[in-house]
C-alpha cells in the first residue's frame, strides 16, 4: 500500500542527537516537525530500567543494542583497484538502531574540537607551507571556525550536562583545565569525574615529563543538574556499563535522557518508528526537495512531504542517501571532480597497553569517558617542523574497561590461555593491565572514498554503500610519532611491561580492536562548490531547502570524538535555518 502524510514544515530523517537537537529547536521556533527513524522507539526509563541489570553477554558481546550487519551493511576495500566485500558480522563503526541513534550506546567522551581543527588548510599553510602537506592529501577549511561555533558548543553543553574541567575561560587560562582548548564563555556545567588510579598515576608521569594533563570532558554526569529543557539529571555512579548500554540512571548524557523528554511534549512534533527513508524526493528539476520516502514496519512505501527536508543521519549514511537520491555530482577519484563521496577520513589510532607488577587499578570501577589527557601533541600544537606529517593526537589514560569476560584476553605475552595458570594471569592482569590510548586526527586522501556498490545490494534491492580506504602516509607518520609517546609516558609511569602498537603500520580492517568507530566526510561543508557539498550552513549548494547534518560535513578527522562538533554545528545551521533561510528561502 503507498499513502502520503499530511505536510510538514520539516521533515527529519533519523533522530540521533543531530535529529533530536534540530527538532528541538525547530518546534520550539513553532515549525511543525516530523522525524523519520529507521530504529525502534526507546525511553530511558521503560528501556534501561535500574531494577534490571545490565547483562555484558548481551550488550558487549552479542551488542543487542547496535544495528545488525543483516539490517544494513556496507563494503569495504583498501584500494581502488581492489573488489569490496560486504562487513558481514559486527564491525568497528557501533551504530545504533533506535530512536537516540548512536547517541543511547556511546562512550561519552565530549570534545569540543581545536579552532585549527575547523581551519587546518590555512594553518598548515601559513605555518609550514605547502610542502608540510603529503602528496595527495585533501586538506579544507570548513567555511566556519571555531569562534563562529562557540556559542553553539556552548548550548549543546548545557543541554548534555558535561562534566569536565574548563581550561581557557574568555582568553584566561584556568588551572587543572586544557590550555590548548579554546577560549570559552563558561565553564563546564557539572564538575568533572572522579579519577582512577590509572589515571592519576598517568597524570604523575605526565607532570613530571613537563606536560598538562587535564580531566577529559565526558557525558557521564559530574553532580545534580537540571539542564536548559527542564530535565533532571543524575551523578554518575561509575558502573561501568557505558559503551554499548543505555544508561537508565539518568547519569549519561544522550537524547534519550536529555532532549526527547521535552521534545516529545510538544504537539507540533511527531516521531515515525522502525520506518526507512529510501529517498529524498526531488521537483522535476531537481532544484529543490519536496519531501521523502519511506517504508514502515509494515513494508508498506509512505511519502513525507515537506518545506525543508534535513538528514541528521550516520556519517556514510547521510552520504549514500545523497547518492541514491541523485543530489550532487559523485566523486571520481581519478579525476578529482565531484564531491557526494569524497574527503572521507577516519582515526588514526594509537597506544601504549601495560601491565604492573603490583597495583591495585581496580578497574571494574569506570565510566565510558573516565580519562585524563595530554593535548601537548594534538592538532598544531607542537611544531611539526622537519616531522613530515600534519596533526598529532589527544593521549589519554582510558579507564572505560572493566567488564570480566571483556578483560579475559587482556594477558602479557606468554601466559597460559586455560586451566589453573591462565585463572592465576588473569587475576593477577585484571587489576594491572591499563592503557595509554593516543587518539589520532585523520586527513581525507584522493584514493579514499565512498561511492555505491556495483555489485551488491541491501533488502530493498538499492545498492550498498562502498567505503574504500587505508591509511595513507600522513597517518602512518603521525601515528608511530604518538605510539612513542604512548610509550614513553607508560614507562614514566612504571609498568613492568609496555608494548607499543600504531594500527596505521597495518592496512585498515573493519575488525581491529581498540579501532576508532569515527568516520568523517562525504558530504562536507566549505566554501566552494567544486570541494564541498554543502556551504557553511549545511545547506546543499543545489538544494537549497535541504540541510544535511552530522560528521558527514566535516572534511578531516580531530584527535578527539565527534559528538560534541556534530551537535555545535547541528545547533549553527539550526539558527540558520530559522533566523535567515525562513526570512529568504534560498541560498544562504
């Protein structure tokens, strides 16, 4: 059966947080909104009940919670010349499944990014020069910087809660705090977190190595805090069930707990469930957006029409609707033209792992952004002069990993791997193994890409998205530079045993573990139409009244995660939208 909806002002597709936020703003300017999302619904109370424990069978090793590679997959290569292969089992890229979109399940860690992370082009450039930049590396401003975008870190803080430790207050530098970050207008909202053992004693090492360790902002609340909507939220009880869970104590900031209870009030809102956007439906010119199609839970095809049409979907997600739809000219990678596709980038990890001979970590204590962290060798801030690459990373003591059957496999070299020894190594490795994680900026690279699958297709016969990537040598560069600094720092510390990794000195798998889950690009924001899809405003330079939000705008990756500058610029375009493209719907 195919019916159509009654018209909406707006209409979103996905409700993550970058969904949750623009409708929140939106219906409070008096828009009539409906969201459109692919997962089932899910409220913090009914869905992450406190009388029920959280099971690490069902969320960390079967992860319930996260969309199946049977619901939607993608395929994967190295190299152009190479055939890609669908992920058929669970991947590195934790995507969620329901209403609050990867926002329910992650980590929590809440960066606002550096301002040479929104202009990284012009600060290579008039630092170091061209010659600073390896060959074919795609390196853009963003068209916005990281002033532009302060106000809006700000609210969105402010509606999470974050807890942390402001560093630079209006240009002064604050004590305990990031003296790299920028300059802010206030603090944090909740204080930050409590420190693990492992963190204190990387915090020791990093101090006397002449370095600035501060408290890692995290959504994991830091006190009693009732947010801009008027919901209530709780201090974090470190139970360590962060990543890949719902938190149903009210202690993790996600828009399950922090926007929908407000934004589910209002009468000029309405959220469809477990129903997939297929396309974003076209005038016969293809200049302007009339809506979009789905199919619901029934498989029967519905239409949405609407005045503006925004996509606040996953990063490749947001990328192969683009293409399925025919908006925007698909990047060729041989010869450069084209942008729905290209300036794809991911992390660049990496770390320091150890073991004690005598500590007490406890480790079973944690949250999913309980760190502390160095910024001495992230994005610009150190001369990279004579280095050869760009970029660096955010180096953290991470003690966001505790659970038993998670840890097993955690054993120094040697180790019996059963019976009454193996029992005795992991006792003794469960409170003395920790790590060292070095967070890694990524730059896109001609010969990385997203583009559709000739070969294969999802359930509604529509071609699969095709990723094709591997770390280029700005990555492998960059990444030994701070698999030595993991390392130095881990030995400061006084572990027994360390040993270094860098994953950019292997080709790039979707199964790695201790990868990164943050992708960037493929519809990315600028200035100029023939390298980005969209202009400042996450307005699609040749549809204008469509608006495509979320990590898919920004053309290079940060050592930090994304969350945090997704919902900044969801929040800018959000002003944008109802202070300038409602006033003179065209071009921004």
């Amino acid at each position: 059966m195919n019916y159509t909806r009654p018209k909406a002002d707006v209409v979103i597709i996905g409700l993550g947080w970058a969904g949750s936020i623009m409708a929140e703003e939106l219906t409070r300017a008096g828009l009539k909104v409906v969201a459109i999302e692919r997962g089932a619904w899910r409220d913090t109370s009914t869905s992450f009940p406190t009388t029920r424990d959280p099971d690490e069978l069902s969320g960390s090793v079967r992860k319930s919670i996260l969309q199946s590679p049977a619901l939607e997959t993608y395929t994967v290569r190295n190299k152009p010349n190479e055939i890609a292969l669908p992920l058929r089992r669970f991947h590195n890229l934790t995507l969620g499944n329901n209403v609050g979109g990867a926002g329910t399940h992650w980590a929590g860690a809440s960066w606002r990014w550096l301002p040479y992370d929104h202009q990284p082009y012009s600060t290579v450039i008039e630092r170091y020069g061209a010659k600073q930049i390896v060959d074919g590396l795609i390196l853009q401003d963003w068209g916005v910087t990281y002033n532009d975008l302060e106000p809006f870190y700000d609210r969105f803080e402010k509606i999470a809660g974050t807890s942390g430790t402001a560093g630079v207050i209006n240009g002064i530098k604050q004590k305990g705090g990031n003296p790299f970050e920028g300059s802010r207008r206030s603090p944090y909202p909740t204080p930050p977190l409590e420190r693990s053992r492992a963190n204190l004693l990387f915090t020791e090492a990093a101090e006397r190595m002449g370095y600035s360790p501060f408290p890692v902002p995290s959504a994991m609340i830091g006190g009693p805090y009732t947010n801009p909507l008027g919901v209530n939220l709780a201090p974090c009880t470190y139970c360590g069930y962060c990543q890949l869970y719902g938190c149903g104590n009210w202690s993790k900031s996600s828009p399950n707990a922090c926007v929908l209870p407000a934004l589910m009030q209002r009468s000029n809102f309405a959220v469809v469930t477990e129903a997939e956007v297929t396309k974003i439906n076209l005038t016969s010119d293809k200049k302007m957006a009339t809506g979009v199609t789905f199919i619901d839970s029934n498989g029967d095809t519905g239409e949405q029409p609407a005045d503006i049409v925004v996509s606040a979907t996953f990063t490749l997600d947001n990328t192969r609707l683009l293409l399925l739809s025919g908006i925007g000219k698909p990047y060729n990678h041989q010869t450069g033209e084209g942008t729905v596709g290209r300036a794809f980038s991911f992390q660049t990890l990496s770390y320091g792992f150890m073991f004690f001979e005598n500590e007490y970590l406890n480790p079973f204590m944690n949250a999913g952004a309980l760190a502390v962290q160095i910024d001495d060798f992230n994005g610009d801030n150190f001369d990279h002069t004579g280095l050869g690459f760009i970029g660096g990373a955010g180096i953290q003591s991470l003690s966001n990993t505790g659970l038993p059957i998670g840890m097993t496999g955690l054993l120094p070299d040697g180790a019996p791997q059963w019976g009454k020894g193996w029992k005795k190594a992991f006792t003794h490795a469960y409170q003395n193994w920790a790590m060292i994680q070095g967070q890694g900026t990524g730059y896109a690279h001609r010969d990385q890409f997203m583009d559709l699958d000739p070969t294969y297709k999802d359930r509604f016969g529509r071609p699969l998205l095709r990723i094709t990537y591997d770390y280029n040598e700005n990555d492998r560069r960059s990444g030994r530079f701070i698999r030595d600094k993991c390392v130095q720092l881990a030995r400061e510390m006084g572990a027994r045993d360390v040993k270094g990794v860098a994953l950019s000195d292997q080709s790039y798998s979707s199964y790695t573990p201790f990868d990164s889950s943050h992708v960037q690009g493929g519809v990315v924001m600028g200035d100029d139409p023939k390298t980005s899809v969209q202009n400042r405003y996450q307005q699609c330079w040749d549809v204008p009244n469509l608006f495509v939000v979320g990590a898919s705008s920004f053309p290079n990756n940060a050592g930090y995660n994304p969350t945090v500058a997704v919902g900044a610029t969801t929040l800018w375009t959000a002003n944008a939208i109802i202070n300038k493209y409602l006033k003179n719907t065209t071009l921004l």
